[in-house]
C-alpha cells in the first residue's frame, strides 16, 4: 500500500462547508450584479430579477477544497450571470400603445418605467441565456404626462397684458396649471420678445426657480 497517512488530519464539517458557499455565493452574486449594472448601455434598462446566475463549485482533485500555504482550508467558487436589457423607448412605446389606445401618444411622456418590477414567468423552467423569447409581468406605477410646445405659448403670450394670461393658457388643454412670475415685478405686460419669456415645465424639473 502506498500513498497512505499516520497521524492527526484537519477537517473540515459539511455545515462549515454549506456556511462558506451560501456566504460566498451572495458576495459573488453582488459583485456580478454591479459589473452588470455598469455595462447597461445608455437608454436601456436592466431591471431586478431579470438575471439568470449559474454558480460553479471549483472542484480540485475531485474535492471543493483545498489548503494554502498556512495549512488553511479553501474553497473556490465561479460564476457566471446572464441579464436582460430593455431599450427604454420601445418599452416606453409598448406601454402606452397598450394603455392609452386610440390616443396621440407623439405628445405624450412617461415617467417611472426604470422603477418597475419585473417578474419572468416560468423562470425555473427556462434557459434566459438561448430564450428567442419570454413572458413577463411588470408592475408598479406609472405616471402619463402630456406634453405641451412651449414654443407655441410663448409667440401667443408676446405682449399679452398680465391680467389676460389665463385666457391664453386655455387654449392649450394639456397645461394643467400654469404659475407665471414678472421680472421686474410691476411689468404690466409680457415682453414683446418670445426669446424673452422663459418657460420652464415642473414636470422635468423638482422645483420652478
């Protein structure tokens, strides 16, 4: 017999074992996660869940472990994730087709798509990586915004007198509510310059300064 052991061996239990990967396997998942998120190209969306992770146990000698220079155990792990990316337009484009029907969506503007939540169908049961197509449920809120020509406003505002702005603003059903601001302040008129009338949507910005 050759190749045989006579003294004290360290090893190391299965619940020891089990304790590292499942730590391990978050770590890795995380770090490949975050290479993911930086890779998405401009105007795609990379939502949540939306992945596939295969995790490969390195296997040396036909066992998991091996032992470094200070006699410590160690163990190996790879993996390998694979994501789907939504082009922001054509998902934008799908959902109001879908929800605004018989409606001009050239005008109008969501907000909240990248928030979404997306579940797979069938996850479990099929391969993301070699799919030619899939199933999905997405959820959550989404905010329909009609857009107005500002450019338009501003030549009908051109000398209008500051008590008449309001007639204006009706003329363009999709202006909710409009806040106007004289500088300086006891100007009784618009400027007879459009280039002069500053209009700023408080749908693309958190604050109107």
């Amino acid at each position: 017999i050759a190749g045989g052991f006579v003294g004290n061996a360290k090893i190391v239990s299965s619940e020891d074992i089990n304790k590292v990967r499942a730590t391990l396997s978050e770590t890795l998942k995380q770090k490949l996660l975050k290479k993911a998120i930086i890779q998405v190209p401009l105007r795609y969306v990379f939502y949540d869940g939306a992945y596939s992770l295969n995790l490969k146990d390195n296997a040396i000698d036909s066992t998991y472990l091996s032992v470094d220079t200070t006699g410590n155990a160690q163990y190996k792990l790879s993996g390998t994730l694979s994501a789907i990316i939504v082009e922001e337009k054509s998902l934008n484009d799908y959902i109001l087709t879908d929800k605004l029907q018989g409606a001009d969506n050239s005008s109008v503007i969501t907000r909240g798509v990248p928030e979404l939540s997306i579940t797979i169908l069938n996850k479990e049961k099929m391969d993301i990586v070699s799919a030619s197509s899939l199933s999905a449920r997405l959820s959550g809120p989404i905010e329909f915004i009609w857009n107005f020509d500002a450019s338009a406003i501003s030549a009908r505002l051109i000398g209008v007198k500051k008590i008449d702005y309001e007639k204006i603003f009706k003329e363009f059903p999709s202006v909710n509510r409009a806040v106007v601001k004289f500088s300086p302040s006891w100007a009784w008129s618009f400027p007879d310059d459009a280039k002069k009338i500053r209009i700023i949507k408080d749908f693309e910005q958190s604050t109107v300064k």
